[in-house]
C-alpha cells in the first residue's frame, strides 16, 4: 500500500511523476488524433510544405528527416507507450538512468511534434512555445494591440485571404 506519509516528499515525487506523465499520454494521444487531418500529408497545413522552408536549428524535429502519416503514428504511438510506461510506475523501477531516457524520449518526441505544429500548436494568447512569433502571423498583429474587430486567437496565425473566403462562403 502507498504510504501517505510522505517521508523524504516521496508522495509529492509520485503525483507529480504521475500527472505529468498523465498529461503526455494525453498529449500524445491527442496529436494522434487530431494531427494528420490538421497537419498531415493531406491536411489544412501540411507539415512537409512547413519544413521545406526552415532550417532544423529554426524548426527542430525528428520530421526534418522526412515526413509521413506514418512517421507520425509511430511517434505518437512511442510516446503514448513511454507516458503509459511511466504512469503506472513500471520505468521507475527501472535503473535512473533508463527512467531518466525515457522521460528525454518524451521531451523530444513532443517537441518533434511541437515544433512543426505552426498554427496549430501556438499558446494561446500569441505566445508562442519557443518565444518567437510565427512566420506566417500577419505583421500587424506583431507591431499593435488587439483590437475589437481582431479575429479570434485560434484564426489570428491564418492567412487573410483564407479568413475572407471563409467569411464569405459564410454569408
């Protein structure tokens, strides 16, 4: 039985351990999901059309050495095992040094995802997760405040002539 008492922090370890783990298997179970149609081969951003024209050092990924739906599953789906692996303790009775793997092999394969998520994979409010702002954001919305005709966050990194489209198929 897990012993409450918490000697040494041992239960903070164990949830903190566990949640975060919890939060990548959920991560990469999402990106399984949602990926391919969004930025897949066939999708509304495909990923290769994004890497053609960024450096690995602009864009680091595991997909710079080639994409495909494929490539993707087996990411997503390793992820997922490694996050599973760790949320029910089995990796942590492993050496330090494997345990320690596996959580650099969860890093690296989310941010391999990450990193090639464009509009996709941004913070909310414009902050992107490596500090810099998309290439394909329009240049206002970098030099002025928000204004009350902006769109909304999750439209703010589409093109513009996509939004009017879009705005006028809608009526």
């Amino acid at each position: 039985m897990l012993d409450l008492t918490a000697p040494d922090q041992q239960l903070a370890r164990f949830l903190l351990e566990r949640g975060i783990a919890a939060i990548y298997l959920i991560a990469f179970v999402v990106a399984l999901d949602q990926f391919p149609a969004l930025l897949g081969e066939r999708g509304l951003l495909p990923v290769r059309q994004h890497l053609a024209d960024r450096t690995f050092l602009e864009s680091p990924s595991l997909f710079h050495l080639g994409y495909s739906d494929r490539r993707l599953v087996a990411v997503a789906v390793t992820g997922a095992t490694i996050a599973l692996l760790l949320v029910i303790g089995i990796l942590e009775r492993a050496p330090l040094p494997v345990t320690m793997l596996g959580w650099f092999a969860l890093w690296v394969l989310y941010q391999s995802i990450v990193n090639v998520g464009q509009t996709f994979y941004v913070r909310v409010g414009n902050a992107p997760a490596g500090g810099r702002l998309p290439r394909d954001l329009p240049r206002q919305r970098r030099d002025r405040p928000a204004l009350a005709d902006d769109p909304p966050v999750p439209l703010a990194g589409v093109p513009r002539g996509v939004r009017r489209r879009a705005d006028q198929a809608s009526g």
